[in-house]
C-alpha cells in the first residue's frame, strides 16, 4: 500500500480548503477532551500521522504511525516529542506503560479493531483513560469528493454506528460516547477494568 502523504497539521493551520474548518473545529474538540480526561502520567498517541493531536499534547508524549512520511512531518510539528514506527496491531510497549492513550480516528482504517483495542488495553494502567474518535455514518462523507486536499486514495475503511462502537469496546472497556451534532464522528472516552 502506497504511504498517505497528507500532512493534515497544514491543512488546519493554512486554510487549504473547506475540510481546513471541519479539522479545525475536529482538532479543537479533541484537544478539549484530552485537557479535561487525561491522566497524570506517560501519553501516548496511537496513528499521531503528521502531528494533528500530537503537537497539542505535552513535550515527550510518545507518538506512534505506520507512515514513515508522516512521522518525519510530525517531527517538525512536535518537536519535543519520541516517535516511533509501528503497528497498532503490535504495540511495542510493555503492560501499563500509559495512563493516557489517544487513538483519534485509527480503528476505522485497521482489520481488526478489537485486536488493537486489545493491545491498547494492554499497555493502558489500571486508571487510565482512553481518548480517541471514529467516522459515524453521516452523509457529510459524501461530501469528501469536494475536498481540495484530501486524498483520493485514504483507506477510510468503515463508519461507525454507535451499537457497532459499543460491541468492539465489549467487554475490553468501560465506553462512553461524546458526539458533536457539527462533526460527522463519534468521540469518546473508555476505562479499562483491571
């Protein structure tokens, strides 16, 4: 599979199009969830791409993604933090090594979401917290083919409907789904049972 090559921090801070509102106001409302649930400790975000969420987080959180492109960007955008070049199928990090994990918008493009929601349970502590979001189905993906930017090409794998989101978190963790009427996603938070 060809690497995407989107460097979706751009497209927020430069006003590359339409889609450039629609990340602007996704991005703010992930950075409100992670100031109001994370937790005190090692953060880490999972498919950090360019460094859309990362560059928001504090110096030396970890970012990991399976596109090299993407992380030689993110670095200039989160200059503080590690990054790393890995699967979300295989984390390579050892039990509760987290007490935040961000996963924004990842499991739509994985084979097998509950595999890499078990791994991430895996290395999330006992009182941990887990931040991320997923594509509902709305008709605003239709939408898609008027964007200067986005790629052609994105593996954008499956919307969500929140029955289908609740039944891959069960019983990894305790879900709760926070959905914006403006934003075609579903955002959400999740504790793990120890």
């Amino acid at each position: 599979m060809k690497e995407e090559r989107y460097d979706w921090v751009n497209v927020v801070s430069t006003f590359a199009g339409i889609e450039s509102i629609y990340h602007f106001f996704r991005q703010k409302l992930m950075q409100k969830l992670i100031r109001r649930y994370s937790r005190e400790g090692r953060r880490l975000d999972i498919g950090c791409g360019t460094g859309l969420v990362l560059c928001c987080m504090p110096a030396h959180t970890v970012g990991l993604d399976i596109n090299r492109w993407a992380l030689e960007r993110a670095r200039v955008h989160a200059p503080e933090t590690q990054l790393i070049l890995a699967d979300a199928d295989h984390l390579p990090f050892r039990r509760n090594a987290f007490s935040t994990i961000t996963l924004f918008e990842v499991l739509e493009h994985v084979d097998s979401p509950r595999h890499v929601l078990r791994e991430t349970c895996r290395i999330l502590n006992s009182s941990g917290i887990l931040i991320g979001s997923v594509p509902r189905e709305s008709p605003f993906w239709k939408l898609r083919i008027l964007s200067s930017t986005c790629p052609r090409n994105e593996p954008f794998h499956n919307l969500y409907k929140k029955f289908e989101l609740r039944r891959i978190f069960n019983p990894l963790a305790r879900l709760s789904v926070h959905f914006s009427f403006w934003l075609p996603n579903f955002f959400f938070t999740a504790e793990i049972d120890k």
